[in-house]
C-alpha cells in the first residue's frame, strides 16, 4: 500500500471515531405515481421517506395521504 494510501486510510479512521452513532434500524419506503402538468403533458413524481424505527405509537390523527384534486 502507497504512503498515500496509508494517510488517507488513518485520517478516514480518525474521521469516523468522530461521527456520532446512527439508528438502529431505518425504514425506507417508496413510491411513484404520474401527476398532470399543463398543456396535457404528463410527468412522474416520486417520494421516498427514510426515517428511525421506534417503539409503536397509537394515536388518531398523525399521518399523511396524497389526493387528486
């Protein structure tokens, strides 16, 4: 391995000591639908939601929906 290569490699592992602890576990989800524009032109629109898995929650009234209007 280069010297380079080396430095690089100790300044990277000095690096990540440093980075504070990710979730446990993620949850990603997907999804895609096509949505009108103008003068009959169509385009596709995608959403992606990442976020932390916690204990379950029971509550009326948080959430999201998408609707055509």
């Amino acid at each position: 391995m280069s010297k380079c290569k080396r430095k690089k490699r100790r300044i990277w592992s000095r690096k990540r000591r440093l980075l504070p602890a990710g979730a446990d576990k993620l949850q990603i989800s997907a999804d895609g639908a096509m949505v009108p524009l103008l003068h009959g032109v169509w385009a596709e629109v995608r959403t992606l939601v990442i976020g932390e898995v916690q204990a379950p929650v029971f509550e009326w009234g948080n959430g999201w929906f998408t609707r055509v209007m």
